[in-house]
C-alpha cells in the first residue's frame, strides 16, 4: 500500500498526463462541433501540459518547490484557448497546496483538488456547468469525502467520480446532448487520473475511439464556449502585466465586449481569454490595466489546425541563401512549400511559417525582424489572425516595423507587386497597401462535421468556398471552387490568380482553369503550386 506520493512520481505524472493528452488530443477534439477543421480542446490541453513539462525538466525532479514552481508557472505562461486556461488554474491549484506538504498523502490531494476547483471557477466569469469545471468539482467534493488513505484506492474513487460527473455532462448542457457528445475539457480532465494510475500502479490507460458528433442542425460551439460562434468570431489570448488589484476592473472591462472570459495568473503576470468581435476594444482594455503582450487572435468562424505544424517546434522556415542588406526588406508569414518560394520570389527574405490556428508569437516575428540586415521592415501577415500580434513586433525592436494588413497570401503576392526594396518603408506602405486592397480574395477548404450555414446545410466531407463567410457548400472540391469563383469573378476582372494546395490534383486544377475559360473568357488564370495544407485552393481576384 502506497500513502505518500514522491516529487519525483509527480514528475512521472507530469510526463505520463502530457503523453495521454497527445495520445488523446484528436478524440478530445472530435468532440467540437463545428464544421470547419479545427484544433480545437485537445490541442489545447496538451500544448499547456507540454509548456508544463518543459519548464519541470529544467529543474531538479526531487525538489518539490522547484517542481511545483515549474508547473505553476508552465502551465500559466503555455496556457492555450479556455480549456488550456481553465487546466492551467486546476494546475496551479494543485501545485499551490502540494507546494506547502510536508507530505503529499491523502490529505494534501484533497485541499489541492479543493484549490483546483476553487481555481477554475474563479478563471471564469460566467461558469457553465456542464464543462469542466463540474467534473473538477465533483472530483475535489468526492475528495473531501474519501477516507481511503491509499494513494490508488484514493485516485480510483476520484476518476470514477470524475467519469461519472463526466457522462452526466450532457444531461447539464443541451448543446451536448443534441450532439450525443460528452464535454471535451472534461475528457481531457479525467484523462489525468488514467495518468496517475499508470505511475502509481502500472495501469494501462484507455486507448482513444474516435466519436463522431451528431451536429446536424447545430451552429457549433467549440473549446467549452457554449455560445453560438455566429455571435462572437473571435478569440483573443494575450498575456497581460497589470497589479492584481486592477484585475477586477480589467475583467469588467471585458464583459462589456466579450464572453467566454477566462484571467488566471497572479503577482502582475496574467494569462487572459475572450471571445469578441471586437478585437481592438479586447486589447484596449488590457492596455487600460497594463501592459498586454504575446497577443493571439483567432478567427473561430474559420479556424484551422494544420496539425503537422502543431506538432513541430514552430519557427521559421530555413533559408539556405544568405540574406543580401536592401533598404527596405519583407518579412513574411506562410506555410507551404510552393507558397514560401514564391514569396521569396517576389522580394521576401524570410519566411516565417504561420497558419490559422497556430499563429506564430511576436517572439517569432521579433526575431526574423532582427534577422534583417535592415533599419526599415515591412510585416506581412497573409492571415487576419496574425494582424495583431504582428503590429506589437514594432514597440519590441529598435527598427522601424510597418505592417501591412494583408489577410490571405494572395493578398500578400498583390502586394508585393508593388514592393521596392530601396524605397522607404512609407511610400512601400502606401503603394503595396493600394495594390493588396486591389484584391479579392477566397478559398476552399473541407468541412470535418456536419452543420448550418447561411447557404444550406453542411454534411461531414462537404467541400466549402469561402470568402469572408462560407459562401458555397459542395460535395465536389471542383463545384465548390468554381461556385466560389463564380460569386468573385465579374466582367471588370482581369486577372484570377489561382494558388494549388497539397491536396490539389491536377485534374481538378485543369477543371477549374477550363470553368473560367469557358464562363469568364475575359479573365486570364495563373495558376501557382503553394503546396499549402488544409486547403485545396486559394484564389486572388484582381
């Protein structure tokens, strides 16, 4: 019989928990229900739980101030979406009271798990029960009442509470239930005591069986913010320096603009989540109180994981030729083979690679900035979701930063057109900004569940064309890439810039190539390989 749990099993669950939620993340994620690919509360989950694991391998595994310190300030400073926010507060709960042990036994668990749960509401402005928050919850109240003094009978009684209040959740929350789904953050919460099990008793944890939700006639919610995404597009995480005191008026302050509102953290540090429409007034407030910075902003009615980015370190793009001094040199933001070199064909001399979900930090970008044997560079985004992160690289460097609005790469291409690396950053900004605007853009993607748009219904494997919304829904990738370019193309275009995906076939290529000829004769197509992933075709319309 075990009663004591070492530093060093601590650890080892760390470890194990980071390991589970990896092996789980795609399940937790299927939970979602919104049509788009997303990457959604598992991605989450275990982003923060590795930011957690990296800063405990850098001290000592016996010292439990040490490590109960690394996962306090990993899991706040890696903290990733609500759900990542909401786990980072269970953490720090947990690692507040078992920082003060003499002992971690029984006793000390339960006043942790009571912490945890004290934690995760109070990140929260308007709990929901339903969500994560209960299945903590219930788990700290079962602790309170367990008298099993042995650390396995101990965690068995909490993970069957903990699942139990789990599969419960959809009786709570009406959106679950209409999906036949149980609560994603929930999930990944359990998924802590197969962890533990597997350290103190050598218990294999569940292996992951993929569930598909019910979506159909849901506008989904996803990453445990039940409101209607239609509503709030976007979420905005920044970390943010401001007196504890001012926390409270900082929290005010967003309510008024936003919901699904989380803020942990504390001693002037903050990690802050919202989801809004309105992304500067999110950051002005946060200015109002202190100091934001690391801004992160999601588009949720588009948001995609490319998840074989995720999974690597992110960073730039190596580049194999020197960079000769211009200036006025680009900096970039991009994935895809084919989409990087043609960027660096029109004058770009970095390449920092970003998407949609997993947008690069302004730790990135600050760096390829300083990479630039330049005083004056100019920033482009390619992706509405990088805009404001982009626009703090300038405070951060001693050159001077212009960024261009671009929010799509070709939109970017149009751009640079009008790009002269020996003109002055000003009169490129005015110049590439009148080219870029010149543009419309779209893009076709694949819906990975079943919903609702304002075009029709939308089943699992529909193929969407988007251009600020989703404006044509198809069963063939070829029929939705020509629907859209029929909403784009008019008779005063000239030009239809066509960027192939990774997915892309030739034949489909040729087959929307001969839709133009044969419906807008006018217009000319050049067609490019991006190599992007995700997204079969982007189009620039000018």
């Amino acid at each position: 019989m075990s009663t004591e749990l070492s530093t060093a099993q601590l650890v080892a669950i760390m470890r194990c928990y980071r390991d589970v939620l990896n092996e789980h993340r795609a399940v937790i994620n299927a939970l979602n229900v919104y049509p788009v690919p997303d990457g959604d509360t598992g991605t989450n989950m275990s982003l923060t739980i590795e930011a957690v694991c990296r800063d405990v391998e850098a001290v000592d595994p016996t010292d439990l101030e040490a490590v109960t310190a690394a996962i306090a300030h990993g899991s706040l400073m890696g903290a990733r979406g609500n759900s990542g926010v909401i786990l980072s507060q269970i953490m720090r709960g947990l690692a507040g009271e078992l920082a003060q042990a003499e002992v971690i036994d029984s006793a000390a668990l339960t006043r942790a798990f009571e912490a945890a749960a004290r934690g995760a509401y109070a990140a929260v402005m308007n709990p929901v029960e339903g969500t994560i928050l209960t299945v903590v919850r219930v788990t700290a109240e079962t602790a309170t009442k367990s008298t099993n003094s042995d650390l396995v009978a101990y965690f068995e009684e909490l993970r069957d509470a903990a699942q139990v209040a789990l599969d419960a959740t959809p009786e709570q929350l009406a959106v679950l239930a209409d999906a036949g789904v149980v609560d994603a953050g929930g999930t990944g919460f359990v998924r802590l005591f197969d962890a533990v099990l597997h350290v103190l008793d050598d218990r294999a944890w569940p292996e992951p069986e993929l569930v598909e939700a019910n979506t159909d006639g849901l506008v989904g919610a996803t990453d445990n913010d039940h409101q209607a995404l239609a509503d709030l597009r976007y979420e905005v995480m920044y970390f943010l320096d401001a007196p504890d005191e001012m926390v409270d008026q900082f929290k005010s302050g967003w309510a008024e603009v936003g919901d699904s509102i989380a803020v942990v953290g504390g001693d002037g540090t903050w990690n802050c989540h919202i989801h809004t429409d309105d992304i500067g007034a999110a950051i002005e407030v946060g200015i109002e109180a202190g100091r934001p910075y690391k801004i992160r902003v999601t588009d949720l009615l588009e948001e995609v994981a490319e998840s074989e980015w995720v999974s690597e370190a992110l960073g730039e793009i190596e580049i194999e030729i020197e960079i000769e001094p211009v200036h006025c040199s680009a900096v970039a933001v991009a994935i895809g083979p084919g989409v990087a070199d043609i960027f660096r064909s029109l004058g770009v001399q970095i390449v920092v690679e970003g998407g949609q979900t997993m947008n690069p930090s302004t730790e990135q970008l600050v760096g390829a900035v300083q990479r630039m044997p330049a005083e004056q560079v100019l920033l482009l985004p390619n992706n509405k979701n990088v805009i404001a992160v982009a626009e703090q690289v300038d405070s951060q460097v001693d050159k001077t930063v212009v960024v261009l609005p671009t929010t799509s790469v070709a939109q970017g291409f149009a751009a640079l057109v009008a790009y002269d690396p020996e003109a002055d950053a000003t009169e490129n900004e005015r110049n590439m900004n009148a080219a870029a605007e010149a543009v419309d853009v779209g893009e076709v993607t694949q819906a990975v569940r079943a919903s609702t748009s304002e075009v029709g219904e939308i089943a699992a494997g529909d193929w969407l064309g988007l251009s600020g919304s989703i404006r044509v829904v198809s069963s063939s990738v070829v029929e939705a890439a020509c629907g859209l370019l029929d909403t784009l193309v008019t008779d005063e275009h000239e030009i239809v810039t066509i960027i192939a995906g990774a997915d892309a076939t030739e034949p489909d290529t040729s087959a929307v190539v001969e839709w133009l000829a044969v419906n807008r004769p006018e217009v000319e197509a050049e067609v490019h390989d991006g190599g992007q992933p995700l997204y079969p075709y982007y189009f620039g319309v000018e």
